[in-house]
C-alpha cells in the first residue's frame, strides 16, 4: 500500500474577515517581498537567494520560503532524487503580488531620496 501523502496546510490568517490582516499575514516577514522580487526574475536555488540576500540567515530564509509555499506564492520544485537541488519560482498566484511589490519598491526609492541613503 502506498504511504499517503499528508495534505498541505494552509496558514490561517489571525483575522478571518480582515484583507488587510491577511495580506499583511501572506506578506509579512523581513525578507518575503525580497524574495518575491528575486523570484519574478527567475526561478532560483536555495544557495542563489541566500547570495542575492547576504545578510538573511538560512534559518530565517528557509521559514520564509516555507510560509511562501504555504499561501502558494512560491512552487518548490525538486530537480530529481534527494539531494539533488531544489528550485523555487513564483506560482501564477505569487506573480499577481508583483504590482504590490513594484510599487514598495517604487516607493522605497522615492523614499530613499527624500531621507537619503
């Protein structure tokens, strides 16, 4: 008999009936726009974000990679038998983010500007 597969969990969102909550909760995170910038340029290896992002600790990238996965914003897709490498792209889904994204990123130049660097 084959082993089941557990179903994958969805992360519940804090407020139910609040969008801002929870796209804030899909969102939020030090690193997770990052990611998702880095991401709409070109699916990548674990290895090739953490150079993108020096300063984010494997730690911390892996659990925001898995929270990503979970609101299926991020596809984790195993490139053949363990441990071969893993790459990570955007889902259709996750690249419906990239006006918000392009927008903060706007912004945080401006932003920049205004208070220098």
């Amino acid at each position: 008999m084959a082993s089941k597969r557990p179903a994958k969990r969805r992360r519940r969102n804090p407020v139910s009936d609040c969008p801002l909550t929870a796209a804030l909760a899909a969102m939020s995170g030090k690193w997770k726009l990052i990611i998702i910038y880095w991401l709409a340029e070109s699916p990548r290896h674990f290895a090739a974000l953490r150079k993108l992002m020096p300063s984010v600790s494997q730690k911390v990238l892996t659990e925001q990679l898995r929270e990503l996965i979970a609101d299926d914003i991020v596809h984790r897709e195993q490139k053949g038998p363990v441990p071969t490498p893993v790459v990570y792209s955007l889902t259709p889904y996750g690249r419906s983010l990239m006006p918000i994204v392009e927008n903060v990123r706007k912004w945080g130049r401006g932003h920049i500007d205004r208070f220098g660097s």
